[in-house]
C-alpha cells in the first residue's frame, strides 16, 4: 500500500510537495516525489500502484520499460558516455568520430534516440557533400562514425536496435579525390639522392635524416606515426633474423608487430644508432611534421613530379605503397605482401599494389616458349611432313586388316582402301586391298583368344 506523506523539514510549509513511498515488483521500497497537491499525489500513488500490479502479473515486461526510459534520456548524455568509452584509442581518432557524429546530431536536430532514422542521416549527408564538395570516401566516414555508436547503444543495452543498421556506404572506386601512385625502384634512389644532395632544412630536417627517413619508410613499409615511435629499443640488429618492433600503442591495428629487417638496411642501422640513447626516438616529431612536402621539393629538385596521371606520390605513396608494389615486382606471393604490409584483407592490399603496362608487359615476355614449337621453313616443314606422312601410313596400315599399298610406296593417284570388305575405300592416291578372312585365319585368331568353357559341355563354346 502506498503512503503519502510530507518530509520533515516541509512541515508547515503550504507550496511543499508530497512524497509517495510504496513497493516495486521486486519488493524493494522506492520514493517517488509528488506534487503540491494532495489529491494529485494520490492518484499518482494509485497509478504507480497499479503498474506494479500490472508487472507481477507479467502484463508489463520491466526490460521493455527500462528501454523505453532509456530512449526517451536526451541524447547528449548518450553520446557524453560513448566518448569515454574511446578513452582506449588515440585521441584523433577520438575526436574525428565524436566531431562527425556530434555534427550528423545537430543537422538532423535530433535530441532523442527515437529520432534517428536512416532517411534523416542519408538525406542530411547528401546535402553536405553538395554543399561542402565532399567525396564518397568522407560520406562513409560519417557513416561508419554513427554507425560505431549506435552498435554501441546495443552493446550497452542503451537500444534494442541498431536505428542505422543497413545504411548503405557509397562507392568509393567512381569517386577518388587522393589517387597515389607507386615510385619505382629508380626514382626512390634519386629521391634519396635528392634529399642528401640538397642542403637544405625541410620541416626542420637536414638532407640526411630525410634520406634515411625514406630509406626506411620504402625498405620496412612503415607509416609516418610508426616510423615516429621508433627508439634503439624497436631494433634487434643482432639476432639471427634482424627485425624491427612497433609497440601496439603505434600499430595502426593496434597489435605488436615485429617485421625482419633487409641486410642492407641492417648495416646502415648499425650507424644510425650509434650513440642514440636506448629511449631515444630515431626521428623526434616525425608524426607532426608534413612529410608529403619534404617528398615533393626532394622529388621536384630532381625532376620527379610529384603529381601526374597515376597519382600524387606523397610520403606514405613513397613509402608503403612502393614497398608492397616492389615486393610483388621482385617475386613476393600475396599472401607474403599481406603479411609484411600487416593488412586483415587482401583485398587491401590489392589497393596498395601498383602495376602498370611495364609489369603487365614484362609478365607477358616472361613466359615459357620452347624453340620446337615454332613453324618451321618451307623446305624442312615438306620433308617432316613426309616423313611424319609416313610413319603415320606405317601406323594406320599395321592396325587388323588394313595393308600397306601393293608397291609399299604412295602414289599420288586416287588410293582405295578395303577394310574387311569387298568395297574399296578412296584413300590419298593408292588403292588397297584386304582379301577376305580365311578359315585359317579365324582359327589363328580362336586359338590366341579362347571362348570360355561351357562347364556343362566341357568343350569351347563356338
């Protein structure tokens, strides 16, 4: 029974409210404010009465309810907790998500979970792509953002279901806004070259330490933010497979990857380290610095463009992209290029692979071709000819009643053939003969192949 009443320190006072105390359905005992007016607070009291009558009896379903509250909380508070739940990641990647699903929130105006809806998502990113020029790669960022949270409300049991699950992504082959492009084998030695030969300070790094920056960027396949955690420790120069370690922490995937290490670049090592602290990082503030324009003045200076019908060559194209590319041109499997380039899929690194009308052509002049297959001259072709000729008369004449040519040579008028029978049979120019079957012969041809025995008779059955 529920019991309405006035706390303590509201006694005498006339605008106080009323409080209701009464039972749940789990027979815990809950408080719950009522109004300034009695008779209000009573009818409060009888509805919350009745409900809890209503959920013993099985004709309210409390998970239902408790949903339902949870969808009518503001949205904002929603989002407040997916946000710390990205505490784990790295704080762009936390802030490029928050900031593209907060901006989908307020263009939609939606304050609620109930109001989200695939038309109101797709129809808003539609009209900022027109507005902002933005391509189909950063309409599906949008998406996968919103849809990260809302499988998030799922998993927290925020929402039953998933309010954008089924938004299709576009398709980002018909829409490439940053097309890059593999460097050969060549031009990364002159872009190495270039960096060394300059003399100049580029992002605040001298010519050397950007030639060994893409040294090791194109001989390991490392991105910029690996290659900037890097310190004398991510190096094992001595073990019997030299490799190199990227702590998870850096590891786009977030795992710890160890790579081995090319021999060459193992010797070159060996002198940059020297003297580096066991903590000291091999390239400081390599992770802030562009590197796609110290790629483009070094490419530039020696006459490489940095841009052209391929794509654009910028750090990470000079980079990863050539170190996949090059490990398949120089006879790497697919699955060993996955597995150096550290990707889930092969069709990612599909993406990474660059092959052009050279190594299409220089696949095809590769192929096996023996000499013996080629057509031969005219005057050696008639002579095998004859020969091959021949020996398949000689062949085709020794089969069961079929002879040779009455002379033992071909002639080159009309040739009969007999097989087994009286008719002849027209056949390049001879005329050939094969007298009928002799009882002697059909004997020869029973005694070298026997009938079976009639085990009643005890004689060759005829």
């Amino acid at each position: 029974m529920a019991a309405i009443y006035k706390r303590a320190q509201d006694t005498g006072r006339k605008r106080a409210c009323w409080y209701i105390g009464y039972t749940d359905h789990t027979g815990k005992r809950r408080t719950r404010k009522g109004f300034t007016d009695k008779g209000e607070t009573e009818r409060l009291a009888a509805k919350l009465e009745h409900e809890v009558m209503l959920r013993k009896r099985g004709l309210i379903d409390p998970e239902q309810e408790r949903n339902a509250e949870k969808r009518r909380i503001p949205l904002k508070e929603h989002l407040d907790a997916f946000e710390k739940s990205l505490t784990k990641n790295t704080s762009k990647h936390v802030k490029l998500t928050m900031s593209r699903i907060r901006r989908i929130v307020d263009g939609c105006e939606f304050t609620v979970l109930a109001d989200i809806t695939i038309e109101s998502v797709e129809q808003f990113l539609v009209d900022l792509c027109e507005e902002e020029d933005l391509g189909h790669r950063t309409y599906n960022h949008y998406v996968q953002a919103l849809d990260s949270f809302c499988r998030w409300l799922v998993a927290t049991k925020r929402s039953l279901l998933n309010p954008v699950l089924g938004m299709e992504r576009l398709n980002t082959a018909v829409d490439i806004r940053h097309p890059r492009r593999a460097l050969t084998a060549e031009e990364v030695a002159k872009l190495v070259g270039s960096a060394r030969e300059s003399g100049k300070m580029i992002q605040c790094y001298d010519g050397e330490t950007r030639a060994r920056i893409y040294i090791l960027s194109y001989m390991t396949g490392l991105r910029r933010n690996e290659l900037a955690s890097l310190t004398r420790r991510s190096f094992d120069l001595n073990a019997e497979q030299p490799t190199v370690t990227v702590e998870a922490a850096f590891s786009k995937h977030r795992r710890k990857d160890v790579l081995p290490l090319h021999p060459e670049l193992v010797e070159m090592l060996r002198g940059w380290l020297e003297g580096l602290r066991p903590d000291g990082l091999l390239f400081p503030k390599l992770a802030k610095r562009r590197t796609w324009l110290m790629v483009k003045k070094d490419l530039e200076r020696v006459g490489i463009p940095y841009e052209n019908a391929d794509g654009i060559a910028d750090f990470h194209a000079a980079g990863r992209h050539t170190h996949i590319t090059e490990l398949l041109r120089n006879g790497a499997t697919l699955p060993e290029a996955k597995e150096l380039a550290r990707h889930s899929d092969i069709k990612m690194t599909m993406r990474y692979t660059h092959i052009g009308m050279k190594d299409q052509a220089k696949a095809v002049s590769q192929l096996a071709w023996h000499a013996s297959a080629d057509l031969p001259a005219d005057g050696a072709g008639q002579e095998s000819d004859e020969e091959n000729e021949e020996e398949c008369w000689e062949r085709f004449g020794s089969a069961s009643g079929v002879t040779r040519c009455h002379n033992g040579a071909r002639s080159d008028s009309t040739c009969e053939l007999h097989i087994n029978d009286a008719t002849p049979v027209i056949d390049r120019g001879c005329r050939h003969f094969s007298p009928s079957d002799s009882d002697r012969q059909k004997w020869r041809r029973r005694e070298s192949n026997p009938r079976p025995v009639n085990p009643e008779m005890g004689l060759l059955r005829a």
